[in-house]
C-alpha cells in the first residue's frame, strides 16, 4: 500500500454519489410509512367506527403482505434489474398510498395498504443491496447509512403523520404519496441503470437459504423481538388516551432514540463488547420496558417514558442484527434479506392485531405481558447461535481492517477515470465527488 493510500484519510460514510442518497432519500419515506399512522389510529378508530383490533389490521395487512412478497422480490430483481425493482416498488407505493387517502371505509385502507407493502417489500429489499453495493465507506459504512435512513425515517414518520392527520385522518396517506412521487423521480434521475445480474434467482431460494442455521436463528430472533416492537407501535396509542399532536410528539422522541442509537451507539457497542453480548443485554432492557408497560398500561406518564427510552433499545438492535445477518449467511446478500424479511416481518404483521384481540377479549396488559415474554424468548434463541454471531464479528473486523486507510479509489480507477472516463459502476461518480481533478 502506498504511503498516500496509508494515510488517507477514512471515508465517511455521509460522504456518497448521488445516486446513493436518492436511494436513501426514498429509504427515509418509506421507514415513514411504518409509524406514520400511529398518531392517526385512535382518530381512525373513533371517526370510521371501528374497534381498535380492525384498525391495527393497518399494520397486519401491510407488514404480513411485505413479508410474504419478501420471497419474490430476489427473483424480481434478477430478472428487471435492481433500478427497475425500485422503480416498481415506489411507483406501487405512490399508487396505493394515494388510494389509501381517498378510501372511505377500514376496510378499504387496510386493502391498499396491503399493495403498499408489496411495493415496499420491492423497494426495501433492493435498496439494502444497491446501497451496500454503491456506497463508500465499506460494508459497515454503508449500513450506517442505511440504518440512518431508516431512524430518520421512523422519527419524521410520526410526526408528519400527525401535523398532517390533523388537518384530516386522509392527509398522512396523501403525503406518503407526494414524497415517494419525489423519490421516485430522482431515483429515475439519479440512479444509473446496472447491469441485470447474471444468476437468475429462483423462487425457492430464500426458503432453502432459511435451512443454514445462522440465518434462521436471526430470523426467528427478529421475528420475536419484532412481535414485541410492533405490540408496542401498533397498540400502545390506544391506552395512552392522547391527542393526535400527543402521539405525534411522543412517536417523534422515541424516533430520535432510534436514529440516534442504531448510527452512533450501536456501532461503538459492537466493537467495545461484540454483537451478541450486546445484543443479549438490549433485548433484556427492552424485555423489561415492555413488562413496565403492562405493569403500568394505566399510566399515561408512564407510557410515554417507556415508548420513548424504547427507542434506544430497538436503534441499537436495528442495526446490529441487520448487520449480522448479512454475515452469518452464506448465500447472496439479497437471497439473505429476502428470507430474513420474510419471518420478521410475519411477526410484525400478526403483533398488532394479536394485541388488539387479546386486548378486548382478555385484559389490555395481557399483550404487552406476552410482547415482554417473546423478547425473553428471543434472548434464547440468539444464544443458540453464539460461535457464528462470534465468527461474524471476527469476519467484520478483519474486513475493516483490510481496508482500513485506503483511499475511495485506488490508482488503477483514478487512471481509468482520468485517461477514458470509464471505470467498473459506481466508480465514476465516487471520482466527481472525492477525485474531481481527475476529470
């Protein structure tokens, strides 16, 4: 390595094309969509009489439908290339948002909520894997970014459903609709058109890559952790008892926490004390705010802070486990989402709507009793995983310490780029923004 490539100085992983940021643009509206209508589900409940258990069906139908898509979306891509998934899976988005705002029954919104998750199963699960695969920074830089999109996502989400849900409960819909719009057209803009891969995926490929046991045991973590995470986001409104712009501020607080925690705390947990003993301890502390929760559903001051320091423990985990389960699988990256999509999100889906149901027929502390005991249960299963989750840490810092110091590009693409313009994708727009003498 050369003395000037020694010293460089680390790439941030801000510091991006285009191309990436318009992906994350888009990245940031849909993790929108998530906690968007959470200020706005009481309102919903009250003004379209119906029970809170028909409204959490919001989140079932849109979260079981992206799960369920999960599966095809590799087989998608491979065949209309990744820029072309994302077009599809915005321009769905678009569609089915907007319809979602002129529906006037419950039933209708959770339909067109159920083709808005299929168009973001489309675009999540690709933009992971373009932005891995165009950012600077590396590997762990790029989920930086990727996981900050999804906090400022998550944070803005609230409140923007609540600014908008109380002009009317049809505005957040409507919103959702004009911003993906946006991304939409920068990513037609923005993003170059890659060439389609040359392995066609099959459609039983994310299945079979869920018999390598890393990869299951991360799914089924997730799926129980995220039966506790969506318990809380799609049923604790209902006892809270407040206002639109209440939910809004409160949703908004727990949304920082997580943007917050999964860029710049996770990251410096992972390296000081690893991803599993870490990630035992968060899934612990969160366990215990949920039993808080049930213990005290009654207590409105109470719900707030619990929702709120939440958010620290759901960052943290956010980004660890996307992080690990890219490594302890064996299989593409995109394979590897898919299947790992599939089973988290089946427990997001099915949470809320459980939460409902136990809520009015059994006692409203019962859900978030049972939301604490999956997260426990979660800890278990993790633990059963321990060597590959240490494997993957190992995996991690041997790659960053073999690029550690390079230059964002090295002298063979800066002479490419100088002498022809040319260079492998992705490399020319690096060179615009970190090299532009050579142009």
């Amino acid at each position: 390595m050369s003395t000037s490539a020694a010293h460089a100085p680390a790439a941030s992983p801000f510091r991006q094309p285009k191309a990436v940021w318009a992906v994350a643009f888009a990245c940031v509206i849909s993790f929108m969509g998530i906690g968007l209508v959470d200020p706005i589900l009481p309102a919903l409940s009250s003004r379209l009489n119906a029970s809170p258990s028909q409204v959490t069906l919001l989140f079932t139908s849109y979260l079981v439908v992206t799960a369920v898509a999960m599966l095809v979306t590799g087989w998608v891509s491979s065949r209309i290339g990744a820029k072309n998934t994302l077009i599809a899976g915005l321009a769905l988005i678009v569609v089915f948002a907007a319809l979602a705002g002129l529906s006037g029954s419950i039933g209708g919104i959770v339909g067109f909520r159920a083709g808005w998750g299929l168009g973001n199963a489309l675009f999540i699960a690709t933009s992971l894997a373009v932005i891995v695969g165009s950012a600077t920074g590396g590997f762990a830089g790029a989920i930086v970014l990727y996981e900050t999109a999804l906090g400022v996502g998550i944070a803005c989400g609230p409140l923007l459903g609540a600014l908008l849900g109380n002009v009317s409960w049809r505005g957040p819909f409507f919103g959702v609709a004009v911003l993906m719009a946006i991304a939409l057209t920068a990513t037609v803009t923005l993003v170059p058109k890659a060439p389609k891969p040359v392995h066609r995926q099959s459609l039983g490929e994310p299945l079979k890559a869920l018999a390598h046991r890393g990869l299951l045991t991360m799914g089924i973590t997730a799926l129980l952790y995220n039966w506790g995470f969506f318990t809380m986001l799609g049923y604790v409104p209902f006892p809270m008892g407040l206002s639109i712009y209440q939910l809004g501020m409160v949703f908004f607080g727990w949304g920082i926490l997580v943007a917050l925690f999964s860029v710049f705390v996770a990251p410096r947990l992972q390296r000081r004390f690893g991803t599993a003993p870490t990630l035992y301890v968060n899934l612990f502390l969160f366990a215990t705010v949920l039993a808080v929760i049930a213990a005290f559903t009654g207590s409105k001051i109470t719900l707030v802070v619990a929702v709120i320091v939440a958010g620290a423990m759901i960052g943290v985990n956010n980004t660890l486990t996307t992080q690990a389960v890219m490594l302890v699988s064996p299989v593409e990256r995109p394979v590897a989402s898919a299947a790992y999509g599939f089973i988290r999100f089946i427990g997001g889906g099915l949470a809320p709507f459980a939460a409902g149901l136990l809520a009015e027929h059994l006692d409203v502390h019962v859900p978030f009793w049972i939301a604490s005991g999956a997260v426990l249960a979660a800890i278990l299963v993790l633990a059963s995983g321990h060597k590959l989750l240490a494997r993957a840490d190992e995996q991690l810092a041997e790659g960053e310490a073999a690029h550690a110091g390079e230059a964002d590009l090295d002298a063979d693409e800066i002479e490419e780029i100088s002498e022809d313009g040319t260079g492998e994708a992705g490399v020319l727009e690096r060179a615009e923004q970190f090299h532009p003498t050579t142009r």
